[in-house]
C-alpha cells in the first residue's frame, strides 16, 4: 500500500504550486454525464480519486481523452455498462453518479460508496433530495442502491435538505439540471466546490441563481451541452500547506489560490497563532517568523476551534491544525461538530508525542508545545494522513507513513512537492 519514509527537523522552504479541487473534481466529472456533447475539464488534479471516477465513466461507456497530466476531453457514450464494486467502494465521489444517472436514465443501481472512514457518511440526504424531484429510493439487504423516477421524469420541485450535505446537494442540483421546470434547494453546501459545480452547469446551459448561498434555484432544461470549465484550487490542500509551513517553522510562497476561499481558513490558523499576508492575486506568504501561541478567549478562558458547513471552518482541515496546535504554545480545544470518528487518528500524535487529551470522538484538547519523535504510523484517512506527514516534518528521527493511499487520494505528487520544499522524504510502493 506504499509508504513514506520522513526525516524530520527540518522546516519547509521555498515555493509550492497547489493543483486543482479534489471535491470539485468530483461532481463536475459526475456531471460530463448530463451532456451528449464533450466536455473540457482544465486544472484537474492528477490524484487517485479522479483517476478511479475516470475509470468509473468508461466503465460506463465514456471516451476519456487525457489532454495532458491536469486536462482532459469528456464525451458520454451509452451511460450503461457494469461499475467494478472495488471502484464504487474505493471513494466517496462515485456517490455523485446517482443525480446524473437518474436525471438520464431513470433509473439507477449502485453500491454504496467508499472515502474516508470518519463517521457514518450518512446517506439519506441524498435520497430525500432525489426523491423530491419524483424519485423512488430504495436499499436493498445487502446495501445496494436502487432509484428510479416514478414518472420516467423527474420534476422540479422545492426541496428541503435535512442537512447541508455537500454530495447531497450537488446530486440534487444534476438532477434538477434535467428535471422539468424549476427546483429551489433550500438548506443548500455553498462550498467552493458546490459553486464550481454550479457555474459548470451554468456554462452547461442551465440557468442556476444563488449560487455560493444555501438557497439555489434551477431550471431544468431539456438536454445540456458539452462545455470547457477550469477546476478552481483545493483549499484543502492550501490549508495543508498553511499548516506544514507554520508548525515546521519554515517560510512558503503558496501559488495557485483563490483567497476569496481563505477568510475563514486565515481565522482558524490566526487562532493557533500562523498567519499568513497576501503575495499577489493568487499566491499567499507564509512568513518564518510567526507567533506560536495558542490564543485566548476574551478573558483569558483556553479558545476552541470547531467545524462547520460553509462558510464554517472546514471539517477536511481540521486534523491538519490539530497537528500544527500541538507545537504552538499553550491550549485549544478541537471540537469535530461534522464527523462521528475522525478524531481517532490523535492516537497516533499521542504516540509520538503529543500532549492532547481526546476527551470523546468530537474533541481534543491540545496542550503545547510538544516535541514530537519518529515513529511508524498509518495513514487513516487523507487529511489524517497529511496531518501526520506534518507532524513526521515536526519530528526529531525518523517517521515511517504506511498506506499512503489514503493520502494520495486527494494530494497531487506530495512526495514531490515536500522535496522541493527541502525537506526529507522518500516514498517507496
Ligand atoms: C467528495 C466530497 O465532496 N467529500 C466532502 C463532502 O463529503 P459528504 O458530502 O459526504 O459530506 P456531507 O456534507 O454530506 O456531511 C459531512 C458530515 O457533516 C455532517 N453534517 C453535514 C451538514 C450539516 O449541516 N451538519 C452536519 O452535521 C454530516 O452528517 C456528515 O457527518 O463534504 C464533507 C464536508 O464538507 C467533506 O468532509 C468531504 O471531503
Ligand atoms: C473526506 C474527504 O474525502 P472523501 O469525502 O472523498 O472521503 C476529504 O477530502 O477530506
């Protein structure tokens, strides 16, 4: 399952250029589905979750034509043909054929999705949301997905989400692109990779208003056309780099933002005492020198950091600042509002070092600085994974990162990127 092997002790310098949106990636791959015509992705990253929802389409009868590593041309052939399990199961996003397959098909089977093991990854906002516009959900024993239109059509209409859910609503929003008339989506993700979606189906031919607000209306078009989008940038990975920099003690030039996606992120890593200026209309500075303090509530009291749907601070980069808290000084408590059993993975900062105190599965208190040391760990899931490649840089000796598939999943050639910021590792399959 691969590995890395780290030398820490060294702190990140020089300049890294961020590759495109994972979780925009996703949807608008799902969605090349809608048209007949081809569609043009650009600033696609080269990651294993994109590699296997490539797979997925022409396993479902696509032509894939790769432009070059970060483009590539996207025509729908028969939208039939049987989906491996492995694939299905090996990531999140192969959730997100439902919409378009429905919205085509009118009917729909699939296993359920795999992605990251950090909760239940509930699902029945999704079907909620489909089953609004006309769709009959049902589950079989064995897990099994099964959906169809009642009427042959799906119909716009007003749908409520129980909860914000990012697939969920843009699952919903395919659907609507091919339901009759108009839909409302109330309760709506406005993540970055939500509005990517949108302004692609937009560019598709399908008229959407609210978007990047938790209320977006659509009217439902007879057919889309074929178009060329360009993926925004992964703030996750972003954040990422934020946090290496910051904890590392090492100054970055990060190229390739877009800082309207930044403002809360700058928040939660002013609060465990990083900061980072603006160096241009997409790059951003992470300084060497930075305050390494933990901050304080007003009053004195320890401050928090939690999680919340956009523009909340985002759940995927909470692990990564757990890691960076442990080597500022003082205390923070980590409350994970999102997920069930991310939090786990401190069991291994524990186990290099750290001084946190997981008081239950949604929050940690972390009490710094702690010198971390060397260790062989696993990665759990990506951002856990990346958060101990951190804390590996962080750490006196050497680290080994096993299964490195569950951090390649959703960061573009890491291994590459921490070379040429000095730092020392090797990967090894
Ligand atoms: C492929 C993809 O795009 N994956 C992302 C997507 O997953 P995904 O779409 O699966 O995540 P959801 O947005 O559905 O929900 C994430 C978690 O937050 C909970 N929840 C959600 C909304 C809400 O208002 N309240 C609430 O508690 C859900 O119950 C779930 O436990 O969104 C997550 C949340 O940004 C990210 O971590 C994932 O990287
Ligand atoms: C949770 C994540 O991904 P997925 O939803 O694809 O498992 C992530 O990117 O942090």
């Amino acid at each position: 399952m691969g590995e890395y092997r780290i030398i820490g002790g060294k702190a990140a310098s020089g300049e890294v250029q961020i590759s495109g949106n994972k979780n925009s990636a996703l949807p608008c791959l799902a969605a090349t589905l809608l048209t007949d015509e081809p569609v043009h992705l650009l600033n696609v990253p080269d990651i294993e979750d994109v590699q296997v929802m490539l797979e997925l389409l022409q396993d479902l009868g696509s032509t894939v034509v790769r432009e070059d590593t970060h483009s590539y041309t996207i025509t729908t052939g028969s939208r039939s043909g049987l989906l491996k399990r492995n694939l299905v199961e090996a990531i999140r996003g192969s959730i997100l054929l439902l919409g378009p397959l429905l919205a085509t098909n009118d009917e729909v089977r699939l296993t359920p999705p795999g992605g990251d093991v950090i909760g239940l990854r509930r699902l029945d906002t999704h079907f909620m949301g489909l089953a609004s516009l006309g769709a009959d959900c049902t589950i079989s024993e064995d897990g099994e997905i099964h959906i169809k239109t009642k009427n042959g059509a799906l119909i716009g209409s007003d749908v409520f989400l129980d909860e914000a859910s990012v697939t969920a609503t843009e699952n919903v929003l395919m659907a609507a692109a091919l339901a009759r008339g108009e839909s409302i989506i109330s309760n709506a993700a406005s993540e970055p990779h939500v509005q990517d979606l949108c302004s692609m189906l937009q560019l598709m031919g399908c008229p959407i208003e609210g978007i990047g607000s938790n209320r977006l209306r659509i009217t439902g078009q007879k057919r889309l056309n074929g178009c060329e989008f360009r993926l925004g940038s992964d703030y996750m990975e972003i954040g990422s780099f934020i946090g290496l920099a910051g904890a590392s003690g090492g100054q970055v030039l990060i190229k390739g933002v877009q800082h309207e996606h930044l403002r809360m992120i700058r928040l939660g890593f002013e609060r465990i005492g990083i900061t980072f200026v603006e160096d241009g209309p997409s790059s951003l500075l992470v300084p060497r020198k930075q305050k390494r303090i933990l901050a304080k509530e007003v009053g004195g009291h320890t401050a928090k950091i939690d999680d919340a749907p956009w523009p909340g601070f985002p759940a995927d980069l909470l692990s990564i600042i757990t890691v960076c808290a442990t080597q500022m000084e003082g205390s923070i408590l980590i409350h994970e509002k999102m997920f069930e059993s991310r939090m786990y993975f401190i069991d291994w900062l524990i186990r290099m070092g750290a001084d946190i105190i997981l008081c239950d599965p949604h929050r940690a208190v972390v009490n710094g600085p702690s010198q971390l040391f060397g260790s062989t760990v696993a990665s759990p899931d990506v951002r856990a994974g990346m958060a101990l490649v951190i804390a590996a840089v962080c750490a006196q000796g050497e680290s080994v990162i096993q299964n490195i598939y569950q951090i390649e999943r959703g960061y573009e050639d890491l291994c590459g990127k921490l070379q040429a910021l000095g730092l020392e590792i090797e990967r090894s399959e």
